[in-house]
C-alpha cells in the first residue's frame, strides 16, 4: 500500500482503537453477578419458566404465583404479575428491553401455605454470555491483515484487511460489544465498517492500478 494512504489509514485505526479502549471501562458497568438463573435476549419474548415446589413436590394448581422484576438500576420492571401454572413450573413471558442483571421476586401461596423466592436473569444483546472476546479476535484479525498489507506492499492482503473491518461492524452492529449494545457501540460499529469500505476501495483501486500499469 502506498506511503500516504497508509498514513491517511493508520490515522483512522488509531482513532478507531482510542475509541474502543475505553471499552473496558463501559462495560465494568455490568459486572457479572453470582447466581444467574437465566440467561435472556434483549428486545425480544422471553418465557421466564421458575418451578415451585412445596414438601418435595411440585406445586398444584391451588396454588397461585406472583412476580415481580426489577430493572438493572433497581427500578420496578413488572410488579406483582400473576404468572401462568404448569404442570412443573409457572411461567410469565418478559420483553426486556434493556441488558443487564434483573433481579426478580417469585411469591406463591395456597390457602394455607405461601413462600417467596428471589433470584436473577441477565439480559444480553444476543441472549448469550459476554461477547467482548469475539470483537477483540475480530479487531485483531484487521489489525494484523492492514499491518500485513502494508509491509508487503499486498494489496490482496489489503482487500481482506477491509473486509475484515467490515465485518467486525456488522457484527458489532448486531450483537454489541460485551453487554452492551447503545449508541457508543452503534458509532463504533459505523466507524468500523466506514474504515473498511475505504480500505477495500483503496486496495482495489491499487490492485487495478498495479495489473493495468504492468
């Protein structure tokens, strides 16, 4: 790659990595919590299944149960609900629209007995676990192909390098970075797939300049 579209290029991925080290930091925010019951996709229907057991045994229909769930910052995001009973469970179906750690309360109660339970979900862009990981092997895969190209003067290598980048916005546009997925990953992901539309442009436009010119 030539001399001034790496400096113009390298300028753009310096950016690109001051922007995301503060990655890191963001998402200290939503720390995981021990004891995670369930593990939910955000902005989408979730069948939230908890069973009830009274002396060993599953909970018959004399008994009703109540939930209520409360938002990662503490705030009430149902209260009181009344959930469905099932043969081995009760069950309410949640959409949850922001990720992070839910901590619930289940009540249940018969005409002589009642009880109360707690515990948590966590809510995630994709409905997995972390996903920081995948985004840093994806980074650094771009990474290492555009310093590839460079030193090889390989505009192939180059190609790849801005597919890569394309890809990593993509995905980052879908899934979010870690737990999160907000405007800051939003932009991150622009940036992304804008720096590899340039170089994949750049590539190509030295690829045919080099074969038409020799």
């Amino acid at each position: 790659m030539k001399l001034n579209n790496f400096i113009i290029l390298a300028g753009l991925i310096l950016t690109f990595v001051m922007f995301t080290s503060t990655l890191p930091v963001v998402s200290s925010a939503n720390e995981e919590l021990p004891g995670i019951d369930y593990l939910f996709k955000q902005n989408t229907a979730n069948d939230l299944k908890r069973p009830c057991v009274y002396q060993g045994r599953y909970c018959s229909n004399s008994f009703d149960c109540f939930l209520t769930i409360y938002y990662p910052n503490n705030t009430v995001y149902l209260a009181n609900v009344n959930m469905s009973f099932n043969e081995s469970f009760f069950n309410y179906t949640i959409y949850p629209r922001e990720v992070g750690v839910y901590y619930n309360s289940m009540q249940c109660y018969s005409a002589s007995n009642n009880g109360t339970e707690t515990f948590y979900f966590k809510v995630t862009p994709s409905g997995y676990m972390s996903n920081y990981g995948t985004f840093i092997i994806l980074l650094a895969i771009s990474l290492i192909l555009f310093l590839l190209a460079y030193y090889t003067e390989n505009e192939i290598l180059g190609f790849f390098s801005g597919t890569t980048f394309i890809l990593t916005g993509i995905y980052t546009f879908i899934y979010g970075i870690g737990d999160l997925r907000t405007m800051y990953t939003t932009s991150i992901s622009v940036l992304s797939a804008s720096l590899g539309i340039i170089i994949t442009i750049l590539s190509s436009l030295e690829f045919m300049d080099v074969n038409w010119n020799s």
